[in-house]
C-alpha cells in the first residue's frame, strides 16, 4: 500500500498540521505545504501517528495533541508539536530518534 500524506490525514484527522498564523479569514489556522517525503519515512509516520493514537485510545482519553508542523531536516523527519503527556513526548522521541538512526 503506498502512503501519502492526504491517507495519514484522512486516517488521522487530528494529526492535521496547522500553521500557527492568524488569517482574517478564516481564524487562527491555515494549511501548510505539502509534504515531500519518501515512502519509508511516511511510513514511519503513519506507525508513530497509530501509536500516539493508540496510548490516548487505551486510556479512554481524548487525543490533545496539536502538531504544527512535519518537515525533513538533513533527510530526517521532525514533529514541531504540542501535547499534555511526557509519555506521548517520549513515542514522539522514540520515532525521531528511529529517524535519526539512534534506534
């Protein structure tokens, strides 16, 4: 199955990076670019995003996590994001550092 990034966010809606920037027309929020990344790195996404969501699910918790951003840095993936529990920061660190080889 080939990944994009309109698949990870009708999967994962709340995943949906918002730029933080105010538009008179339309609030707060507007969409960011488009993604240019490789399968094996969607793919990473996509498994962390099922992660992160899974933790919320098992706990019958709301998902609270506001992502900004996705962008490759040196051909590795980074999440510029917000969330309120270090044990959702600490699957975020776990796929950076698969990112980054550290794993």
């Amino acid at each position: 199955m080939k990944i994009t990034q309109k698949a990870i966010y009708n999967r994962y809606q709340w995943a949906r990076a918002v730029e933080l920037e105010i538009n008179s027309d339309e609030g707060f929020f507007c969409d960011v670019m488009p993604w240019s990344f490789n399968q094996a790195q969607l793919k990473l996404i996509y498994s962390m995003l099922e992660e992160v969501e899974n933790w919320y699910l098992l706990r019958n918790k709301p998902i609270e996590v506001v992502i900004t951003e996705f962008k490759e840095v040196q051909g590795h993936v980074f999440v510029e994001k917000i969330c309120g529990f270090p044990e959702v920061d600490d699957i975020f660190e776990k796929y950076r550092a698969i990112y980054l080889g550290e794993q």
